[in-house]
C-alpha cells in the first residue's frame, strides 16, 4: 500500500473556496411555539425540501427570527410564507407576526401598543 501525502503548501484553505454566509444560527424551534407573537425576521434559505409530501410544497423555508432577544431558527414548507419572504426579502429585517390561518401560515404585521 503506497501512501500519499499533499504537502502543506498544496493544501487549500477553506476560506479560499467556501462560503459559510448561509449558516442561519439560534435554537431550533418549532413554528407552532412562535405564533402570534411579535418577531423580527433576521434571515432566511429556500432550498428544495428532502421530505417532499404529495400535493405540499417543494420547498423548505429555514428562517432566523429573534424572539425575546434570543435567535431561533425556525422550518417552514409553507408555500404561503415562502412566497411572502422571497416578495419582502430586501426589507429583512423586519418586524411581524406569524399567524396560522387553517392549515397554513403567513407573516402578519406586528400588535402595536398604542398608549
């Protein structure tokens, strides 16, 4: 068995080639724990979903929002809130709710107090 060594000059660096910029971080939570309450939408990814379910959407929706101070990520394929957030994308980030009407869910603007 021959072995192969690349010397240390040969080797790449990660950040010659590689883009972290998608990484969304904050404690995974589920949609349903967030709802009705006021968020800020900090960054969002649409990718094809690796759980398609007949008739539902192609899509997964990663969204970091901030809730209370503290970051969360959040997963969605709801078609409705993707389409929302690819329309809104340049005003993240933002302000809202999101609201759960039958069986899918939508971003809605925030309660304000007015005193």
């Amino acid at each position: 068995m021959q072995e192969s060594y690349v010397q240390n000059d040969d080797v790449n660096n990660f950040s010659d080639f590689g883009d972290d910029s998608e990484t969304l971080e904050g404690e995974k939570m589920k949609i349903d724990d967030l709802l009705n309450q006021d968020l800020i939408v900090r960054g969002y990814r649409i990718k094809e979903t690796k759980f398609p379910k007949k008739g539902g959407s192609p899509y997964c929706l990663t969204l970091q929002i901030e809730l209370n101070s503290e970051l969360h990520v959040v997963f969605s394929g709801c078609i409705v809130l993707v389409d929302q957030i690819r329309k809104y994308a340049a005003k993240i980030p933002f302000r809202a709710q999101i609201v759960k009407i039958g069986n899918y869910y939508k971003f809605k603007s925030e309660q304000r107090n007015t005193v």
